[in-house]
C-alpha cells in the first residue's frame, strides 16, 4: 500500500466524505539505485490501448523509446560482423552512446580489424527485475572519425561512462541504419527507423524503475493484486502477481493463475509522468482508488483493461 499525502482530485477521480473510512498505508522509501541493472534482452508485442482515463490516448511507450531506453541503462552487448572468411563473428564489448543514442564502441586491437567490416551489428539486452528480458539490436555502419575534435567528444563520453580514457586508436562508431526491438524471449520484434530512434528520448523514470517495482512487489504484494482485480477486465483467476516493469505512461504485470499459466497484462497510470514524485502519487492515487472501489465506497469511473496476453507456463 502506499502513502497518500497528495489529493486524489489530482490523481484519478474518486468520490469522499468525511464518513468515509481513509485507505490504510505504509510508507515506502524511495532511494536512487545503487548498482548498475543487469544486462538481458527481451521481446514484446505491443497490447492494444486500453484507457483508464479518457485523457491518455497512449499507454505503452514506443520501441523507439523502449530502445534508447535499453541502451541508456545497458553499457555491454554482442557485437557482431562478418570476418574476412565470410564467417559471422560476435564478441562481448562495452559501449557507451552520445546525445542521439550512436553507440560508441572500443574495440581491443585483437578485434581492431572489425572495423573494415562496415555492416555490423550490436545486440543489448536488459533484465527487468528477474521476469521478462527486453532487448534491442542495433545494425548499422562501423567506422572511426576522421576528425580529431569529434574523436575527443567520443572520448570524453567513454570517461563519463566508464571512468577511464579510452585509446582513441580503437574508438568506433556505429551509425544507426535500423533497429529491432524485443520486448522479451519468443516474441516478435518490431523494426525501428534509424531518424526515430534518434529522435527518441530514453524514459524519464528509467533510474530508478527497478528499484521502484522491487519495492512495491517486496512490501505492496497487496496492492498489485488489487490492481488486477479492480483494474484489468478477465475470466483468469489470479494466483499471484507481480509489477515487472514502470515508465511514464504506464506499468506491466505478470499475473499467474492456479493453472500455472502466466500472462502480462498492461496498466496505464490515469496521466503521463514524468519524474519520481508524479510516478509515487499516481500509485498512491490508483490504490486508494482501488481500495475505494473494492470496498463499494467508489463506483467504477474508468474503463477496465481487457487484454491480456498470455506469455508463458510458469515452470
């Protein structure tokens, strides 16, 4: 459960009086991470939206977004290219990236020779709290700067990146042609264009959003299967449930059902966020809500989410 220091007015409607008993809660504490997120991968399909409020026209971030996001948190991933021998080739590298999300690579000199194989590849991928993998894979054109300027900023970005200066004579950069994002394994991917990826902005919650779902699932078990039974629409009975992941427009849940099935099923936040603070009050929002409604003292003003996707057996 959680606390609830803000207006519901503010948040989602809701209907009060003084008569009426307040939701009970316990305060969470929110500290920024403090350890890098493991690297995965992952693919996903898109839901179709389903709104909780007439006001957001749009509940899942796109794969553009989901993909800078990826490499914003991520800074190892396999890269591939074909050797001389026509023999495909991928090793482990760490990268960093600039404004526009250009992934910017140091190649050791054992693999410096890579970079006379333009058409390369750099496949990342990001566990999100130990339940689904999303990845990205960028494929595009290997090639050293010419320019001594453009060679320092890239220098200056493996510094702020790692900590370490970088030998300018193995920095490479990858110039984004296209990009496939997954949102977990067994999935389809969707193509991103390289100008919408580089227009794409990474999310704004992407810090501090494994912390935040490891928090709610650890202590507000309660709350996220209330969720599922006030806000999403189906026949599925839920076992358990647990909030996979968080961005500005909106969370995932994985529900499980008697039967060990496992589906994923997305809830949107009633307004876009854009930071901690507006993330924490809707949450507060949504389960005083949630609460109100379970306990007849709010009727249902929203409209349920009714897709859900099935994923996998839970083993």
């Amino acid at each position: 459960m959680f606390p609830h220091a803000l207006s519901m007015a503010s948040v989602l409607p809701s209907i009060h009086s003084p008569e009426l008993p307040f939701y009970p809660s316990k305060s969470i504490a929110f500290h920024p991470p403090k350890s890098c997120l493991p690297l995965r991968c992952s693919v996903s399909v898109a839901p179709q939206p389903t709104h909780l409020h007439p006001n957001n026209t749009n509940n899942k971030t796109s794969p553009a977004e989901v993909s800078r996001t990826i490499m914003e948190l991520s800074s190892v991933g396999s890269f591939s290219t074909a050797t001389q021998d026509t023999w495909p080739l991928g090793v482990g590298v760490r990268f960093a990236v600039d404004s526009q999300g250009t992934p910017i690579v140091c190649l050791s000199a054992s693999y410096q020779h890579f970079a006379s194989q333009k058409s390369s590849s750099l496949n990342v991928q990001l566990e999100q709290c130990g339940m689904r993998t999303t990845q990205c894979t960028i494929q595009g054109s290997l090639h050293r700067p010419d320019d001594q300027t453009a060679l320092k900023k890239l220098e200056s970005l493996w510094e702020k990146r790692f900590g370490e200066k970088a030998d300018n004579n193995f920095i490479n950069i990858l110039e984004v042609e296209r990009v496939l994002q997954m949102d977990n394994f067994m999935e389809d991917g969707v193509w991103v264009t390289s100008s919408d990826y580089r227009l794409a902005n990474a999310d704004p919650l992407r810090d501090f959003a494994e912390y935040l779902v490891r928090e709610i699932n650890t202590n507000n078990m309660e709350d996220v299967l209330r969720f599922c039974n006030i806000y999403v629409d189906s026949d599925v009975q839920v076992s358990e449930a647990k909030m996979v992941w968080v961005d500005r427009l909106g969370f995932d849940i994985h529900i499980y059902s008697p039967q060990n099935d496992v589906f994923e099923v997305r809830i949107p936040f009633p307004r876009e966020v854009a930071d901690e603070k507006g993330a924490k009050s809707s949450f507060n929002g949504m389960s005083q809500l949630a609460w109100e409604v379970e306990r007849n003292y709010s009727g249902l003003e929203f409209e349920k989410v009714k897709q859900l996707k099935k994923i996998a057996s839970k083993v």
